[in-house]
C-alpha cells in the first residue's frame, strides 16, 4: 500500500579546477531544507534535477533502513512544496535517487521485482527511470551485469554515463567497496571494476557521487578508526589515470555520528550530505527534562535522525 507524506548537461562541474580559499578558517555545514528536507524524520541527501527546481529525497523508517520511500519537492513562490511519495515509489522499499547529469533519467534502488508476478526481492538492486513528455516512465532494471543477488547500493553516474556504486563482492577490500561500470554500447554496463585500494579499505567504502567530468569521487566510510564519527566522507581525484589516495574532509565537514549520502547540486557550488550530528539527548544540560522537554527534542529535526545538510564545495575539498 502507498504510503502517503504531508534539486544543466548545463552542470558545469570540474571539481578539481576549484581555486583554493584565501582563508582557512573553520567550515561550518548548514542544516538545509528545515521543515522539507530536515524534519523529525529520518531523510537523506536531496538529489536535484538540473533546472535546481524539483528534489527528490528518501526517507526511512525510525529503525534505519527497514523500508525507505523516494519522495518529490519542488520550489514555487520561494519555498520548497511539502513532499509527496514520487511516481515510481511508495509499494517497495526504495531508497538513494540521483538525478542522471543532463535529467534525462533518474537512478534508484528498489526491493521491487525483477519481473511481474514475482516477489519483492530480499536485497537492493540498482534501476532507473526516464524522462518522457508525460512525467518518468516506468522503472527500467539495469540487467544483471551490476545487479546480483547481494545489496547493490547508491548508483551515481558521470556525464558520459558510466555508473559507480557499492557492492561486496569477492574482490572487495572490505565490507563494501565502491565499482563502477562503464556503458557496453547497447544499453547494459560493461563488468563493474573494483575502484581499487586508492579508494577502497578494509572497512565499508560507500554512498559514492561522482562528477559529471569523471574526475572526483566523493564517498562515504564507515567504521574507520581514524574517522570524526561513525561515517566520514571522503575524497579522491583521478589523476594521470588513477585514483589518488582518498582523504579525509576532515573535522569541519565530519563530525560525530554519519556523514554519508554526498551529491553535488546542479549549479556545482554546493556540497549536500546526510548527517546524524545533534546537540546531545539532552536538551538543556543545566535543566532536569520533563516528557514535554523531551517531547518537543524529538519533534524537531536534531533529535539524532539523519537530516540535509549542505556546505560550501570550494571550501569542504580545499
């Protein structure tokens, strides 16, 4: 049953020409969407169509991950809509939309069935939508050369099509690792390849973006002891025909709890990400909480649930 709830080619992005900051003050993310975007809710990353008009976001259940749905804003008079379930969403657990470069589809994840008549299936498989007069077509599998019976997570592709995701498979360096999968001309993918230990650890490397021109990789790691928090992101470059040695953003962009879920928008100035960070359980250190303090903690978006934030690019991949 439908569960009802009451972001161009003009993209132009070469993340690694960005010019260096004269200042290196203290970077500071800001809580983006209050009330749309962040909620008391449990949201991920907002993905934008290129016109920066229309979002499209997941949101959880309480326990994480137990069912996601993909829902829809767009801005009109000044403000983002509230949301509502998009077209291809809301029956199956679907969850990670990302908007293709030039809008001309939308990649997800889905529990859905492969074919009619089956069941739902146990693990996430990657599948697409496109754009068409009359809104997004139906849900498109994007065959079996990316999808197999494990978890396939947080597709992103770049300009020219190739698409990045993470998996566990048998040559992964750990928990998850980040592949990716160049088009084989005729519609399908190419063998995904393992991005390699530039990129990939012995922990779970994960939720990668990467830019349009195919030359920076933004991704997520969780459980690395050196890590501000519990999942850090991360970045790595393609240089001279490798991957650069991926690098902590540090604890200006990190903080305690996941920092996870990056994309870029579509004007390419902003970085957006999911974040656990909160004051604390306790809303008023010097106070003794009441159920009503702890109600109205709970009923606002920094009660430990993920919300939307966004940073300055230049400024987190200085």
């Amino acid at each position: 049953m439908r569960l009802l709830f009451t972001l161009m080619l003009g993209f132009v992005l070469t993340i690694g020409s960005y010019a260096q900051p004269a200042s290196k003050a203290p970077v500071t993310p800001e809580l983006f969407g209050e009330g749309v975007f962040s909620t008391p809710l449990y949201e991920l990353t907002p993905a934008f169509m290129p016109d920066g008009q229309t979002a499209y976001t997941t949101i959880s259940t309480p326990s994480y991950g137990d069912f996601f749905i993909i829902v829809e804003s767009h801005y009109a008079n000044g403000a983002w809509t509230p949301p509502t379930v998009a077209s291809f969403s809301g029956e199956y657990s679907d969850a990670d939309p990302f908007i293709a470069p030039d809008g001309s589809a939308l990649y997800y994840l889905s529990k859905r069935p492969v074919m009619p008549g089956d069941a739902p299936k146990d693990d996430y498989d990657m599948w697409k939508v496109e754009r068409t007069a009359g809104g997004w077509s139906a849900p498109i599998h994007l065959g079996d050369a990316v999808n197999t019976d494990g978890n396939e997570l947080f597709p992103t592709v770049d300009a020219e099509g190739t698409l990045y995701f993470t998996a566990m498979r048998d040559d992964s360096e750990g928990a998850g690792d980040v592949y990716r999968a160049r088009p084989d001309g005729n519609g399908g993918y190419q063998p995904p390849e393992n991005l390699g230990s530039a990129v990939n650890s012995q922990y779970h490397d994960t939720t990668p973006y990467i830019s349009p021109d195919g030359q920076t990789l933004i991704f997520a790691v969780f459980g690395n002891p050196d890590n501000e928090g519990v999942a850090d992101l991360y970045v790595s470059r393609w240089d001279d025909g490798a991957w650069t040695e991926a690098r902590n953003l540090g604890p200006d962009i990190n903080a305690a709890g996941r920092d996870y879920c990056p994309i870029v928008g579509p004007e390419g100035e902003w970085l957006y990400f999911t974040s656990t960070r909160t004051p604390g359980v306790k809303p008023d250190p010097a106070a003794t909480v009441d159920h009503a303090a702890m109600r109205a903690f709970y009923d606002q978006p920094l009660n430990g649930f993920g919300n939307a934030y966004r940073v300055r690019l230049d400024a987190a991949l200085r």
